[in-house]
C-alpha cells in the first residue's frame, strides 16, 4: 500500500472505520436521510461492517471485503432495493457529511465525492 491512496491520505483502518461510524449515525439520527435509512435493517452494525470492509480495498487499502465475503457485485446486491436518483442523492449528502465531519481535507473529499456520486448513481434501478 502506498502512501498516496485516498485510503492513506485519509488515515488508514482507523480513519475509515470513524467514517463508516459516523456516515450510519447521520443515516440513522438526521430526519432527511430516513428514506436511505429504511431501506436498512433495524440493526445497522452489519451495514457499517460490510461499507467498512469494502471501503477499505475501495480507497486503497486491504481488499476486506473481497476477502471476506467475495466479489462486491454492487449493482446486483443492490437490485433488491428501490434506488432513484432521491436515494442516490440522500447516500451522498449523508457520505459528504460523514467526510466533513471526520476531518477528510477538502481536496480529498472533493474527489471522494465526484467517485462516490459515480458510484451511488451507478446502483440506481428506478426511473429518474
């Protein structure tokens, strides 16, 4: 691993597993992410163990989730769930905040975001 992946830049294991907090206690406590939040089960642990494990390889890091559950076929593990461009928006409103909040300098961010709303709008599986 090298010194100048997202996931060094931020801080490494410690600095991801705080974002993964901190992104599912704004899911679960901010009013305008309930929408994103019912579309998770009662216990959120699981969630932010698995966005940890695959955030980790994502930026970088060791390929957790790879190596504990398998290839990460976002699309199809996210098929079951209604996701329009409403959803999309909410996850990366909630990420965005969860970034600010735990310290990712603005350069970075301004990047993680730009990749993560590519992503969140390739999970989309309803019309706009």
């Amino acid at each position: 691993m090298t010194e100048d992946t997202p996931y060094a830049l931020i801080g490494g294991e410690a600095a991801v597993r705080k974002l993964c907090e901190k992104f599912y206690e704004l899911m679960d406590t901010v009013p305008q992410f309930a929408p994103i939040r019912a579309l998770h089960p009662a216990d959120l642990e699981p969630s932010r163990d698995k966005l940890f494990m695959f955030l980790s390889g994502w930026l970088g890091g060791p390929d957790l989730y790879v190596q504990h559950i398998g290839h990460p076929m976002l699309r199809r593990r996210h098929l079951p769930f209604a996701i329009g461009e409403a959803e999309r928006d909410q996850w990366v409103a909630c990420m965005f905040l969860a970034m600010e909040s735990t310290g990712v300098d603005e350069p970075l961010r301004d990047k993680l975001l730009a990749a993560f709303f590519s992503t969140a709008d390739f999970m989309r599986n309803q019309p706009a």
